[in-house]
C-alpha cells in the first residue's frame, strides 16, 4: 500500500482568500488525483495531477479555481482560490499505483475546509 | 458517462448478522472495482479491489464479487461487528489512468 499525509488537517477561511493543501506520498507512484466531497455527498473527481506538466480537470472545475501542482512523482499541491462558502468540503488526494495489471488506488486522510 | 448507485442508502442491523451490500453501474467498460471505507471525519481506507477480469476478492470477513457484464458488484461482510460501523463506498475505473467514479455509499450501522 501507500501512506498519503495531506496537510492541513481542516482549516476555517475567509472568503476571498486562497488555501493551498499539500499530499505527499511515501513512495512512487503513477498517478495522482484530486477529489472533493460536499456535506453529505460522496467523492467528485477535480483533476488529475500530471507531473511537471498542467493538471487535467474534469468538467466543472478549472484551473483559475484550483490550480495544481505535482513537481514529482511523490507530491502534489492544490489551491481552492478565491473562496465562498460553496467550496466549504472535504478534499482528498489520492494516489494510483500501477503494477503489472493491478490498478490500486489510496487515499489520504482528506483537508476539511470551512469558509465563512 | 459513468453513473454509480449504492443500495441500500442506509443500513442498522445487530451485531453477528450477515450482510450483502449493494453497488451497480451503468458502464460496463470498467477497468476495476474497489469498495472502501470511509469512518466519520476520516479519509478512505481501501477494502477490496477487483480487477475487471476478476470475478471475487476476499479478505478475512469480507467478499466482495463482481459481475461485469450486468454492472453489478455485491460487498459481503460475515459476522457484523460494532467497529464495522462506517461508510462503504463503490468505486470503478474506466482505465489505469482514470480517476475514480463513486457511488453515494451506505452508510452502515451495527448495533452492540
């Protein structure tokens, strides 16, 4: 498996600021994603982070709004800019480890945001 | 575009029973299915993963099967114990390099 630490924890923000959340992995792996969950919800696919190229986002999401960064193999980096209460969530990294056939994918403990 | 649906919502039953939680899809083109776990104010914790040429996986009392071509996989836990007590997501993967779609989860309960 993989160990996958996401700092912070959970913040509370002001609205109108930015909050960057950080994912580092203990190992290599081939793929990382981002994912975000609402209250009550389940897991939306942001982006995948692409290492040392742009993030690729899934429809609804866009880079002005949660620019990532993967500058290695083993962390990654996403910033939810210009906040409302909207994007009040938990967001979570994950990462992909492909080997041979076996595609398996592991999480981090997730970035609980308030924005008030 | 890939949808996930999770049955039951919401699940309370006394500890020992045996339950079959439920998850379908609506592309058959998968690449694998993973159920995870997720407890109150946690992250996921990955249970099972099944490969699209697999038909089940098992790991101490659970099971999960997968039956690709109806887009249907069924999560088995023997022997329900209190800490069983949590959120059981269904995912799939269209491709190695794919992220993940999710299902709503059950969110489920076990009674001491």
């Amino acid at each position: 498996s993989a160990v996958i630490s996401q700092k912070p924890s959970r913040d509370i923000c002001q609205r109108g600021t930015s909050l960057t959340i950080q994912c580092q992995v203990d190992s290599q792996v081939t793929m990382m994603f981002w994912y975000r969950q609402q209250p009550g919800q389940s897991l939306t696919l942001i982006a995948t982070a692409n290492q040392g190229s742009e993030a690729t986002y899934e429809s609804g999401f866009v880079i002005d709004k949660f620019p990532i960064s993967r500058p290695n193999l083993t962390f990654s980096t996403l910033t939810v800019s210009n906040m409302s209460p909207e994007d009040s969530s938990i967001y979570l990294c994950s990462a992909v480890r492909i080997t041979g056939y076996k595609t398996e994918a592991f999480f981090g403990q997730g970035t609980r945001l308030t924005v008030v | 575009k890939q949808e996930v649906t999770q049955i039951p919502a919401a699940l309370s039953v006394p500890e020992g029973e045996n339950l079959v939680l439920n998850c379908s899809f609506t592309d058959s083109a998968i690449y694998n299915l993973q159920w995870f776990r997720q407890d109150p104010g946690k992250g996921l914790t990955s249970l099972l993963l099944i490969q699209s040429s697999q038909r089940e996986q098992t790991s101490g009392r659970l099971n999960a099967s997968l039956d690709k071509s109806s887009g249907r996989s069924t999560l088995y836990i023997a022997a329900s114990q209190p800490g069983d007590s949590a959120t059981y997501l269904c995912a799939v993967s269209g491709g190695g390099a794919d992220g993940l779609t999710f299902g709503k989860g059950t969110h489920l309960i076990i009674q001491p």
